[in-house]
C-alpha cells in the first residue's frame, strides 16, 4: 500500500469531518485531492476509503467518473469523421465537448445532490488536452450544492495546481488536500 495514498486519505478523513461552514462560493466549496499521476490505478482501487470517510462525517456521496467522457461523447458525435479530418486544427479546442459533458454532469446531479452531499469527480486527467480543469471545476461547482471533491492527479506547489505535471498551471480558491498536509 502507498503510503502516500494513505496519508491523502488520512487528511481527507480528517477535513471532511470537520463541520461545513455556509455561505461559501462556488470555488470555495471546491477539494483538490492531489496524487501523484502514478498513484491513479492505486487511488481508483481505494475510492471506497473516500466514501467511508463521507458517509462517517454524516454527508451523502455521489460519484461523478468522467474517464470515458470523451471517447463516449465522440462515439456520439454526428460529425466525428470530421473531427479526425485535421486534427491538428482541433487540439485543445473541443468546447462542444465540455459544454455537453457539464450538461450531463448537472442532469446526474439533478436530484441526487444537496447541500450536504460531497460529490466527488473522477477522471479530471480526462480533460487534459481537451479543456481547461480550473474552467470547468468553476462550472461545475455552480451546480453542485454541497461539495466538490476533485480527485486530481498532478502537483500543488505555491498555490499552483499542475494536472499530470504540466508545465503550466493555475491558481485556483479550493482546498487542496496532499499527502502533506
């Protein structure tokens, strides 16, 4: 067993049992599980650990897994044969693509969700290349009344979040939870 992954899981333990405070933003009500990018099938295997800790503080949890987003939202796609026509002119522009999966994400939520459910996201890796993680966390953390809890595979450093340790990142009003802290 990792025992970072177990120390992650400690501290998330620790902070969703403390009492959630109201009337906080949208990006405020946001946790930033932060793993190493190796550790993913290690976390994945071990989500369960997250969901005791949930449901020991008293708060419902809902599963949001956008792995398969992507190549489920293409498989649907009219227009596809186009898509892989040029590719090139498509990278990192896929604005259909967030824009539908957040509606999907938001009819899941629909009645599922309140004020005191943590939801967690798996899959955030899957946007890498396709859109912005800190765009589309701000977007989906309007639609959910509890708390967000991004499972996120990458780096916190100075106030910076870096999915699968690219080279840029961005500094975002979450709480970041690491093995560190």
């Amino acid at each position: 067993m990792s025992s970072r992954l177990n120390k992650l899981i400690k501290n998330y333990a620790r902070h969703i049992s403390l009492p959630w405070q109201a009337g906080l933003a949208d990006e405020q009500r946001v946790l930033f599980a932060v793993y190493h990018k190796e550790d993913e099938l290690k976390l994945r295997a071990r989500i369960e650990e997250f969901k005791v800790a949930t449901e020991g503080a008293g708060h419902p949890w809902l599963v949001l897994d956008i792995t398969n987003a992507f190549p489920e939202w293409m498989a649907a796609e009219e227009y596809r044969d186009a898509y892989f026509t040029d590719p090139s002119d498509l990278v990192g522009n896929y604005p259909d693509f967030i824009q539908d999966l957040l509606e999907r994400l938001e009819q899941q939520l629909g009645d599922h969700a309140n004020e005191k459910t943590l939801v967690a996201l798996i899959g955030a890796g899957a946007l890498f290349g396709f859109g912005s993680v800190a765009g589309f966390v701000k977007a989906l953390s309007a639609h959910v009344p509890g708390r967000l809890l991004v499972l996120f595979p990458g780096e916190y450093i100075d106030n910076t979040y870096r999915l699968l340790d690219a080279r840029d990142g961005w500094g975002y009003h979450a709480t970041p939870l690491t093995a560190d802290n």
